[in-house]
C-alpha cells in the first residue's frame, strides 16, 4: 500500500466521527508537553506522568496539542517512552465515554479557571502599587499644589490649530495657482 493511500485512510478514519470507549489495556491521558521527535509527555488517570510515542499512521495526518485527551497503551519494552498513543480523542469522543460513565475521576475535577479567579486564587488583584508609576498630570499632591510649566511642551489642541492652519492655507495657494 503506497503512503498517499495510507494517509488518506488514516485521514477517513479520523474524520469519521466514530466514538469508541477505551480498550481492554488503554488508558485514557492527556497531553502535558510535546517533547519532539513525536514523543508527547503525557499525564494518566492515576497520575503519573512519562512520555507516550505518536505512532507512524498518525504523524502527517494529526495533531494534538497541551491539554488533548488521547488512548494510551503502555508498553512493556520502553525505559523513557512508556507507552504508545493509540487514539486521539475529540470532543464528541469525550462526551461519548462521559455518558458511559468510563471518565476518570481524575480529569473530571479539573477546572480551568478565568483570569480573574487564577488573581483571586493568588492572593487578590494583582495590580501595580501607586509608588511605582509615574505621575499624571492631574497628580498635584507631588508639586505642592502646583504644576509645573516646561516651555518645551505644546497643549494638544494648539497642535491641532496649527495642524489645521497650515492645511488650510496650502488648500488656498494650490487655488491661487490655478
């Protein structure tokens, strides 16, 4: 069988839609890391953590990122690679082994977290002390009460005017001209 037309069976079967529940030696993991050379670090359900082989028939025709389920089976052989991905999971997938009730426990509690609540979870808003920014411009407690004058700077709107005189009398020499 020549490789296009393995890949595109692979590709047809991954695109089928089709929902299985683990096998009889599958473990159900998640991606933790991509380490290279189609290795993934992988975390199972009971938590430990070792490095599973994406298998040739997947290499060209999938991906899988941080966080994606997948069917791992352990092999016996491997001292660093400890098991060999056997089938991507996609959402539909999950559902199915939910409804069935074959989800871990160990995935089901976990629970992504909004900015906001990963801020309150470290110890309240995360936000930079007065001290540590510059001064505005309305800030008058710093000068005593007074503000400061620095003939360098123009006020925005003088900008502004000069911007719209200059324009304007352009417009009238290109009149003057024709």
């Amino acid at each position: 069988m020549s490789v296009a037309t393995k890949r595109r069976l692979v590709t047809r079967e991954l695109n089928k839609g089709e929902v299985i529940l683990p096998g009889e030696h599958e473990l159900i993991a998640q991606i933790v890391a991509p380490k290279g050379n189609n290795l993934h670090e992988v975390e199972d359900q009971h938590g430990h953590t070792y490095l599973a082989s994406m298998p040739n028939k997947f290499r060209k025709s999938a991906w899988i990122k941080r966080g994606d389920f997948v069917f791992v089976q352990p092999i016996e052989e491997g001292d660093k690679v400890r098991a060999e991905i056997t089938h991507i999971l996609y959402p539909e997938n999950i559902a199915y082994i939910k409804e069935q009730h074959h989800w871990p426990i160990s995935f089901s509690q976990e629970k992504k977290l909004t900015n906001e609540e990963e801020d309150e979870a470290k110890g309240g808003h995360q936000m930079i002390d007065a001290d540590m920014l510059p001064p505005s411009d309305s800030d008058s407690d710093s000068d005593g009460g007074q503000v400061s004058y620095n003939p360098n700077r123009q006020d925005a709107a003088a900008i502004h005017d000069e911007d719209e005189d200059s324009s304007s009398g352009d417009e009238e020499d290109e009149g003057k001209k024709s």
